[in-house]
C-alpha cells in the first residue's frame, strides 16, 4: 500500500525496547503523542494483533510517531510485519490509514492490522499489550 501518511500507530512489539526493528523507528521517527483507536487485540502468541472496528466499545493502546524517510522505514516494517506481494499470502497483516484518538485529537495513521483468523487466540481487553 502506497499512502503520503507519514504517521505510523504502534501498539506491539515495536513498543518494545529489546525489538531491533523498534531501535529501527527510534532512529527514524519522532514520538507525537499516546494514541488509541476503537478495536480488539488480540494474543497471536510472541505478539499481539489488531482488528479494527469503529463500532468496538474497545480500544486499542499504542504510540503516534511521524516517520523521517517513510518509504525506507515503512518498507524494512513491511518486511517484519509479512505484509507485501512478496510476502505469504494472505499476509499476516495489512497496513491502513485510520484515525487514531491522541489528547490533542485524530491523527490518521498507518496501521499493521491482523490479517488471519482469531479464532482461538485470547482477547487481550485491557487494549494494552506489554512486550
């Protein structure tokens, strides 16, 4: 997915400080603020995966970062994230815009959402996923 949105959302293990890919958006990024969206995270095992639904009582807990040189950043994460034509198909995960709830208000971000069935996988309701 192309997109000129130069936010990204994360909300799993890229909060991570031991992720190399997060020390990839530490120094490739700045933090813009806490941010939630309406949705269900989901326990997919070594991470968390979201699903996305405006209608969801739920939210979503992660990080607002602008990115420095998008496309290079958003290319190495589409890479770790499995999501592409050269990836499995279907990917794991896709990658949208959607509107993020910051203190200050919306900010459309990019998204890796989950992209496979949840059946099974347990809810993780608090909407925070601590890696």
């Amino acid at each position: 997915m192309e997109s000129d949105c130069k936010y990204l959302f994360i909300y799993g293990t890229l909060l991570s400080h031991n992720n190399g890919y997060a020390s990839l958006l530490k120094n490739n990024s700045r933090f813009i603020a806490e941010g939630s969206l309406n949705g269900l995270l989901y326990d997919i095992g070594e991470y968390p995966g979201a699903r996305y639904d405006p209608a969801a009582a739920e939210r979503i807990y992660g990080d607002v970062l602008l990115l420095n040189n998008d496309a290079d950043v958003l290319t190495d994460l589409d890479d770790y994230e499995g999501y592409g034509h050269s990836q499995s198909q279907p990917n794991e995960f896709i990658r949208v815009v959607l509107p993020v709830h910051t203190a200050s208000g919306i900010i459309n971000c990019q998204v890796y959402l989950y992209n496979l069935p949840v059946t099974g996988y347990r809810r993780i309701t608090s909407g925070r996923y601590n890696p």
